[in-house]
C-alpha cells in the first residue's frame, strides 16, 4: 500500500477549530512533590519528560430540542473530562497521585524569568506552519522581560543562539527523507506472522522489544531487532525487507535503497533521526 499521506492545512486547521469550539474552559495542573499544583499561565504548552500533567477541560454538548414537563426547552450539557499526561522518564507517583487524589487546587507563586526566545525557521520550511509557530511562541511568552526574536536559516547569532545549542554551529539539511519515512512491526503475537505499518507520526516508544521494525527513510531500509524478538521472527522480517526493497524498485526506481541491519541501543544517526525528539530508552522495573 502507498505511504499514508500528510494531512493538509485546511483539514488541520479545520480539525483544530472544531475541537476548540467545544472546549469551554481547560485549567492545567503540574506535579510537584507529590502534590499537583495549577501551572503557570506562561508555561502551558510546555511539556517535560520527566514531569506528570493534568488538564480539566469542560466542553460543551449539544443537545436536541426538546420541551420538559414545563413546556420549557432543555439547557444545553457540559461534559468534563480529565486528561493525564506522563512523560516518558517521568516516576509513576504522578499517576498514583493523579488515580488517588483530585484535590488540585493549590496557590502557587511565580517569580519574573528573563532571557530571551528564538522561533528558527527552517529553508524548506511551509510558509503557513511558520507563521504558526511565531504565533505559538508569542503566545506562550509574553512576559514584558523576555526578547523575542524570529531567524531564519542561516541569520542565527553566534553569542546566544548556538551557545544554547552547546556551540556547535551546524544543522541537518537533508529533509528529504521526512518524505519517505515508514515504520512497519513485524510480529507472531497473534499465533502467526505479521507485519503492519504504524501511523505517520510514530515515536521512539513504538520500537517494541518482543518485536523487530522495519524502517524506510528514503535512502536506507533498516531492520531494527527487539531486546527480546524471536529467531523466527528475525528470519522472517528479513524476507520480508528484502520483498520490500525489491518493490519499491519497481515503483520508485529513482530512489533505491540500501538493507542495513541495527539493534536496539545501536541506532546510527541515519535511523534516529527519523524519530522526533530522540532519546534514552525508557527503563522498565520490571
């Protein structure tokens, strides 16, 4: 099957309107010692890996028109849901905490911070989602004491911009692969062997030990072996990378690629570069 296709920004937008003309009002709360405590106004829309969030929202449901015993029409309805959200290298006392109280409403203080706020913007980057990332950073920084300033590739300072990023003054311009990139888990769980394709905005954590992934990225098909995955399995995928390969010469022959093999905590910068936000494997207590 073609790869999945990126959704537009009309039906983004449009997704996004929809959801926020239900949403009535949404507090936000962050977990410290022990106790969530509401987040400050300046830092929602941030998250942290190693931090617990909860959000209240309230949204508004419509009803049909109907009279009561009165004659009266029916208000309209509010529905509230609470969503937790755990980073990835965040303890499980935050869901413990969340499962076991909803007394979230604590004073907080908030002290002054200064610096300064970049919003980069890449070459090839679409014209609309820049204008929306500047509009994201000036919302979520409008402290009188904080600069905000907006680069585009290539303008970055060298004094502030690439000492925050450790001050090596270099960036990927290779994006092609963005194009291409495919994520399939090949797996026997079900009693036999399968192979199905994760959605287009997969992360690290869908790399499943039990399993082996497959991943294109345009230029290279790697075969990612699980901790824990099966010799079956490893035979099997194998065949199945190589069917995979042979397709996509027929299909896009002016994109060959090349069959490499990788194991969990061994992924060269080709392969991780294709997951967001890339990072240390979440370790399991059990």
């Amino acid at each position: 099957m073609p790869r999945q296709p990126q959704m537009s920004s009309t039906e983004a937008q449009q997704l996004m309107n929809e959801w926020s003309d239900d949403l009535e009002v949404m507090e936000a709360f962050v977990l410290e010692k022990r106790k969530f405590v509401r987040l400050p106004e300046e830092e929602l829309g941030h998250f942290f890996t190693e931090d617990c969030y909860v959000f209240l929202c309230r949204y508004w449901m419509p009803l049909e028109m109907a009279n009561n015993d009165d004659g009266k029409h029916v208000e309209d309805d509010f529905q509230c849901i609470v969503y937790f959200w755990q980073g990835r290298d965040a303890g499980n006392m935050g869901w413990l905490t969340f499962t076991f109280s909803y007394i979230l409403n604590v004073p907080f203080t908030n002290d002054d911070k200064t610096g300064i706020v970049y919003v980069w913007i890449g070459s090839k980057s679409d014209p609309e989602e820049a204008h929306l990332i500047e509009e994201i950073a000036r919302e979520m920084f409008k402290n009188p004491w904080i600069s905000f300033q907006v680069l585009n590739e290539g303008e970055e300072p060298d004094n502030f911009f690439w000492v925050a990023l450790g001050g090596k003054k270099s960036y990927d311009t290779d994006d092609d692969y963005m194009c291409y990139t495919r994520l399939f888990r090949c797996s026997n769980e079900k009693g036999y062997f399968m192979i199905s394709e994760k959605c287009s905005d997969f992360c690290q954590d869908d790399l499943a030990d039990d399993d082996i992934m497959i991943l294109d990225n345009g230029e290279q098909v790697f075969l990612w072996l699980g901790a824990h995955c099966s010799e079956v399995e490893i035979k099997l995928a194998y065949k199945s990378a190589q069917v995979y390969i042979q397709h996509l010469r027929v299909t896009q022959p002016e994109k060959p690629r090349k069959l490499f093999l990788t194991a969990k905590g061994k992924e060269s910068r080709r392969f991780t570069k294709c997951f967001h936000g890339w990072s240390s494997y979440k370790k399991s207590l059990l």
